[in-house]
C-alpha cells in the first residue's frame, strides 16, 4: 500500500517500533491491534475458532495428532 512503519503506526494508534516488531517477528499483537491493522490494511488477520465440545462417546474414535498439541511458527 505504500505505507511506512511511521503512517501505518500513526494510523493504528502505536508506536513505529511496536509495528517493526511485530513485522520482525518479535511480537505477537493484540486481539485489538491486529483488527486495527485488518481495518488499515484490508486484510484477514484473526479468524473466529468454534470449539464445540464431543460427546464422551467420541473421545475414542478421536486420535489425536501432533498438531492437537503443538503450535508452530512459520
């Protein structure tokens, strides 16, 4: 979009070296700072997750996998 860390931190209410953080992979931000950044910037940052709950019967048709358990950073 042509916007420098300096517009786009002006535009979401932080400081520069909060956005060059975040860009760098240092920091994870708020809920409420990546809606801001999803409204500047047109984009798609927090997806809504349904956690539903199984009924005691399913538990053992349900393997769980590496990916139930770990978080990985791209």
């Amino acid at each position: 979009m042509g916007l420098t860390r300096d517009m786009l931190a002006t535009m979401v209410g932080e400081k520069e070296s909060i956005i060059r953080r975040i860009e760098a992979g240092q920091l994870e931000p708020t809920i409420e700072l990546a809606r801001k950044l999803e409204k500047v910037l047109k984009i798609k940052l927090v997806e809504e997750i349904i956690d539903y709950e199984m009924e005691s019967g399913d538990l053992k048709n349900y393997d769980i996998t590496l990916g139930d358990i770990a978080e990985f950073k791209d």
